[in-house]
C-alpha cells in the first residue's frame, strides 16, 4: 500500500500512477483494489484552498471494507494503535 501511495503522490502523469496497479472503474472512477474505502460523486464546486484546490462532492455511490488504514503523520507511515 505504502508504494501505491507513493506514486499516486508523485509528479508522475496520471496514467503512469496506474501502471501494476489493481483497479475497477466504477460509474467511470477509478476504484483502487485494496481501498478500505471509496467514494463516487458528482463535483459540486471547486475552491481555492493555500496551494491545493478543494473539491466539494455530492457522493453517488461509496463502499467500505475492513483492514489497518495506511496513515501519513509527520513525514511517515504510522500506526493508529
């Protein structure tokens, strides 16, 4: 999970982030396999937020399953426990 992660975060084109990747398209979004959980929605405004761009969604569809939460936290991978 941690290099799926990795090079979603990178600089690289988006079509090269999914390479040995396993996903589904699901409602025409890509749904990675291992996800604990995923939501589809429709994009309802987009706002400026510092260097990024928040996105506000009206949620379609969304599904969980069960596992350990790969959690980002001062520069590392970390447990939650």
């Amino acid at each position: 999970a941690e290099d799926v992660s990795g090079a979603f975060a990178s600089k690289l084109p988006e079509q090269a982030k999914f390479v040995g990747v396993d996903y589904s398209l699901r409602e025409g979004v890509p749904i990675l396999g291992d996800a604990l959980a995923w939501l589809v929605c429709d994009v309802r405004a987009l706002t400026p937020g510092g260097d990024h761009t928040i996105a506000i969604g009206a949620v379609r569809s969304m599904d969980h399953g069960e596992g350990a939460p790969l959690v980002w936290f001062r520069g590392a991978y970390r447990s939650i426990s």
